[in-house]
C-alpha cells in the first residue's frame, strides 16, 4: 500500500513549516503588543454544546467517544472562545481580549479538492463594544496581515444589521417565510447575485423591498456608500449598524487606513452570529478571502451570559499563498541556518561544550561526526 494522507491534508516539510513559524511568530507578537492575551482550545467539543451559541454552517467532522458523547473537530474557534468565556472566565473583569493559533477542520465535498484542515490567526474581544471597539477589530486586522508580511490586501466592511432587519421586514408581510430568508442570506453570502434574482422575483414579494434586496449587494465605495444605503432604507424606517458603521469608517480614515479599506454592502458571513459589523480581508490574485471576522453580541447569550463581542480570524494557509502571489521576500527565507560543530570522537564532550556555549549567543548549533571545530552551514 502506498503511503498517502487522506484526502484534504497533507505533510509540512522544513522549509514550508519554518516559513509558516516565522509568519506565526510575526503575527502573535503583533496581536500581544495589542494587548491580547494567549489561548489555547480543545480539538474537541461536544457538539450539543457547541450548537448553544448558533448553528455550525461548516461541516464539522464528527464522532461518537466511548462514552457514546457525540463530539466534533473543531470547525470553528470563535463559538469555542464563547463558551470558554462564559464558563471557564466569567468570573474576569471585561473586557477580555483573547488571541490563539489554532488548527481548525472541516469537512468538504471530495470533487471540490480544499483542504480539510486549515491554521486560523486570530483574536476575540469579549465586553467590548461600540465604534471604537469595531475601530479596533478593523486596524489590528490591517496590522495582523502586515505583520505577516502582506502589503497588498484589501478589507472590506459592512453591516449585517440593514439586510436583518430588512429581511424581517419581507418575513413581516408574509409574502416570504424563515426559509426564504435563510436562503437569500446564503445567497449573499455566496455573492450569487442571480440566486437573489430569482429568490425576490419568484416570491411574490413586495416590489419595493425585491429593489433594495437586488440594490443592496451593489453598493460599494467609501463613506457615500454608507450615505446611499441611507438613502435607500431610511424610508423603511430601517437604520441599524448604519450609524456605527460610518463612525468606525471615520476613525479608520482619520488613522490613516482608508487606502486600503472600503464598505461593500454585499459583505455577509455564512455565519449566523453576526449582528453588526462584518470585516473580510483579500489580497489580489486569491480566490477567496484571507480572513473574515465582526461583531456577534448576542452569540454568549446561548451559554448562560450577557455581553457584546466581536474578533477576527485569518487563514495561514491563504496568507502564505497571497505571499506567493506578491512574490514577497519573507517566502523565501526557508533555509536553517545553523553552525555545524564536529564531535572529535576521541574527546567528544568538547564539541558539546562548545555548541552549549555557541546556543548561549543565540546561534543555532548542529553536532556532526567529523573533524573538530566549527562549520557555517547557512
């Protein structure tokens, strides 16, 4: 039998797993001058507990443990930190700021070819709400993805408040049902403008809600975006996350990143957490988004708590690709550099003297059989 990983994931060799320590090094040192605080969290969880906080829209990989406890890999880090928050750190003074590197798993379907194990870089405030608390997700995302070495990325805002309220607004006229609405949030999630097509037209909904429903994932800009979404819902009487979302431009533009920041109104998680602002990051070239991320206040209400709360997470491996595509320099640094200390066989406690003394300046020491001394291998 030849000797293969299944489906989905695979082996990381030297060179790969140095480069992708050296963008984890980068990244967590960046997150901890934010004051963010290191986590750790299960492989597993049981399932009926993870579901408390909302729905898994990934399919997670499940199993049955010998106590016959349904438990799943986990899919995703952010309903983890809910419920570490609200079990394990309720007792901490708010707000929380929690930060982790962890390996996330998800099953997909075989003809797709994605992988099924990925590396999220990310970051949960808990009790932490507001314009400056959304202020803070958007530019220490900016920073993140610097820190990682990216220059050029893209992140896009957005509010999931309009399209909720509006859309409880269409299930309200009884013209449409809750499935219908699931199915529409899904379509804009997935960007399929021609699914909304058929979704407002064939649902017998009022004409002026299937406008702004087709209206809405158009628009796109700077702050004038926010101003026409204003415009077009207003006489609605619909304006959540539309105040707050223009104050977070605001501090965003005034620190300086409004280059490389914009608001697309068709920015909407798969997620069902989320209940305001909603962030998603991308570099030229890539096919999908590098991470994604935004504010779920109510998410910690499913395990037994009361707070607000938002984060982030960005993928290590689509990170790494943007770097390939930039073709930026830190790809490349893969080689281990290292001293080669001979170990003379008849006196060989001197080359581990000697390689103690070399580690204890900093410098990387590899013992070898051989002549004695030392030996540059970089």
């Amino acid at each position: 039998m030849i000797p293969v990983t299944p489906r989905g994931f695979k082996d990381v060799l030297p060179g790969e797993a140095r480069w992708r320590e050296s963008i984890i090094s980068n990244t967590r040192e960046t997150l901890a001058l934010w004051g963010y605080a290191p986590i750790e969290t299960p492989t597993l969880e049981v399932l009926e507990v993870l579901e408390q906080g909302g729905a898994l829209t990934s399919m997670p990989f499940r199993l049955f443990d010998t106590d016959n406890e349904l438990l799943v890999l986990r899919p995703d880090v952010t309903l983890q930190v809910a419920r570490m928050a609200a079990s394990r750190l309720k007792k901490e003074d708010l707000p929380l700021r929690l930060r982790y590197v962890e390996r996330i798993y998800r099953e997909e379907e075989s003809q797709r070819g994605l992988s099924r194990q990925l590396t999220q870089i990310g970051v949960e405030a808990i009790g932490f709400s507001g314009t400056y608390a959304d202020a803070e997700m958007v530019l220490l995302l900016a920073d993140t993805l610097r820190a990682a070495g990216l220059t050029d990325f893209t992140i896009a805002l957005g509010t999931v408040g309009v399209l909720r309220e509006l859309l409880e607004l269409c299930v309200a006229s009884k013209a449409v049902d809750t499935a219908w609405s699931a199915a529409l949030l899904k379509a804009f999630h997935a960007g399929n403008y021609v699914a909304i097509e058929q979704l407002t037209e064939a649902s017998g909904l009022d004409a002026g809600y299937a406008k702004i429903l087709r209206t809405l994932p158009t628009i796109s800009g700077k702050a004038e975006a926010i101003a026409r979404v204003g415009e077009l819902v207003s006489p609605l009487g619909i304006t959540d996350g539309l105040a707050q979302l223009q104050a977070t431009y605001a501090i965003i533009e005034g620190a300086g990143l409004a280059e490389q920041v914009s608001i697309d109104f068709s920015v909407v998680s798969s997620y069902d957490y989320y209940t305001g602002l909603v962030i998603e990051a991308y570099a030229p070239g890539l096919g999908k988004a590098l991470g994604s991320g935004g504010r779920y206040d109510r998410m910690l209400q499913g395990f037994g708590i009361s707070a607000p709360a938002a984060g982030f997470a960005v993928c290590l491996e689509s990170i790494m690709q943007a770097l390939l595509n930039e073709d930026a320099p830190g790809q490349k640094q893969t080689a281990f550099n290292a001293l080669k200390v001979s170990i003379d066989e008849e006196e060989p406690a001197a080359a581990f003297i000697e390689a103690a003394r070399l580690r204890a300046t900093g410098q990387a020491v590899r013992l070898e059989l051989g002549s004695t001394g030392a030996e540059d291998l970089s």
